[in-house]
C-alpha cells in the first residue's frame, strides 16, 4: 500500500515552490501554519466556497495541478503538502494530520471547506471531518484509505516487497514498485514521471526522520463513517487493489449521504491517470453541495 507508516516522518529543506496553472504559492503563518501552500488567487475569491485538496501518499501538491485549474474559477483552492512531502519539512514531536489542516483553514481565515483526498489524503479528509465536522462542507474520496478495515494481502503483499527494497537500500527498486503498484493503465509517461519524482522525494523525507528529536509521533483519529453526516462523493478504481476498493463500498454504505462511483478505466490515482475526467467528476459533485 502507500506508505501510511510515512506517520513517522523526519525533517529536510524543503525545495523552492512550484505553483500550478492557476494557483500562486504562499506562506500562511498565523494560526500556527508556517508552510507553503498552492492558493488560487485571493483576489475577489473569499466569497467563494473554499476546497482543500488533500495528496496521497505517493505524491505531493502537484498531483492536484489539473483539479486546480479546473476549480479555480468558481472555488477557492487550497492545495497544501502534508508533513513529509513536498515542500513541507517534517516537523518534531506529537501532531495530527487533521489538526494540519484545520490549522491551514483557521490560516486562511475559512470556515468552512469541502475536502477532496486522494488515497492517504482522503484518510486525513476522513479525519479531519471526524475531528471537526461543522468544518467540513463536504468529502470527495479518491480511493481513500481508512483505517477501519484490515488490509487485504495484496497490499500486505506489496507493504513486505517495499519494505524489503527499503531495508536494502534500493530506493530506485522502491520507487518504481509503487509507480507500477499505483498508476493504473490509463496513466500517461509524463505521470508516471511525475509520481516517479514525488515518491522519490518523500523517500528522502522518511530517510530525514531519524536525526529529529523527539521523534514525530502521529496520532491517530478514529473515524465513525456513520456519523459523518455530510454529501460524501466516494470513488473507486476498478483497477486498483483489493483493499481500497472493499473501503470504498464499505464508506459509501455507512455514510449517510455516501455517492457511490465506479472508474472502470481508473487504478489508485485517477487524478493523474485521466486528469481532466477526474477535475470534471470532481466539480460535478461540489457545484451540487449546497452552500
């Protein structure tokens, strides 16, 4: 699976910012969020709905750059990295994810949010929603993790091979066992490059964990999908692995207002595999929310 043990997370400097089309780069440090993050322009936005898009554990913000241009003339966007990734430095001591962003949107002075979350990013929506529900306009789950069923074993399966290369130093053997394990068929040569890059990047990052005292320590938020009583579009890959697509129906069927939609074509990352199928899928949904 993606390397949600990316939990123990250790500290690098961080690289200079790319912003997205559409998007600028800045630095939110009020509220306790000192980061970089992907905002489309402020400009005449903050009575816009605000989205936050959440990566997975494979990438970082510029997984998202299609969603972004999509979105940007109707919401305001918010593409952050999370601890470990990106452009964001690991950081010492006890957090959670959600605690992150709900600091990033008291940050960016917003009420409210949808949260859209890829993979380990929709876990971190799920928990966010869960920590704070009045936050949360609504959820877009792009095969989301959760922690609430055991693994099946393709993704132990995969867990043991990626740790194994880990453990003998082949990172290069690491990072193309998740390109093939999570881009689905319909993935272009440029994405494949591109989550090439990410995966590599938040490998140094785990490698940097170990010289930070204290070490991180993530805290995990339990997560009742019946009581997340929000609109919830939760999607799933046909080709993706086993365990993401039993979460998926297991998501939709407890969620009060779960959407359940099917990609045939789609592995573990959609977003990347068609992006602009996905930003419309995507839009769809959230121009459908109430406000």
């Amino acid at each position: 699976m993606e390397r949600h043990s990316r939990d123990s997370q250790g500290a690098q400097q961080p690289r200079a910012s790319r912003a997205p089309t559409g998007g600028i780069v800045t630095t939110l440090a009020a509220s306790g969020y000192g980061h970089p993050v992907v905002m489309t322009d402020e400009r005449g936005m903050t009575e816009h709905p605000a989205v936050v898009l959440l990566h997975s554990g494979v990438a970082d913000h510029r997984m998202w750059d299609a969603q972004v241009a999509a979105l940007r003339d109707r919401y305001r966007v918010l593409a952050p990295d999370l601890r470990g990734f990106g452009d964001r430095s690991h950081e010492p001591g006890p957090f959670s994810h959600a605690g992150d962003v709900l600091a990033l949107l008291d940050s960016a002075g917003i009420g409210r949010a949808a949260l859209v979350g890829s993979s380990f990013g929709g876990r971190v929506a799920l928990e966010t929603a869960a920590t704070a529900p009045e936050r949360v306009s609504a959820l877009v789950l792009l095969c989301a993790a959760y922690r609430g069923l055991p693994p099946t074993p393709d993704v132990e399966s995969f867990g043991e091979e990626e740790d194994r290369l880990l453990e003998a130093g082949d990172l290069d053997g690491a990072v193309e066992l998740n390109v093939r394990t999570w881009l689905g068929p319909e993935a272009s040569t440029g994405a494949r490059g591109l989550v090439r890059e990410m995966q590599r990047r938040a490998f140094e990052l785990d490698a940097a964990a170990e010289a930070l005292l204290p070490a991180p320590e993530p805290r995990a938020v339990e997560v009742d999908p019946g009581e997340l009583a929000m609109p919830a579009l939760v999607v799933r890959g046909e080709q993706d692995l086993l365990w993401f697509r039993q979460i998926a129906g297991h998501l939709a069927q407890r969620m009060p207002q779960g959407e359940l939609v099917t990609l045939d074509w789609a592995g573990h990352l959609p977003s990347l595999e068609r992006p602009t199928e996905t930003a419309a899928l995507v839009g769809d949904f959230l121009d459908r929310v109430p406000r």
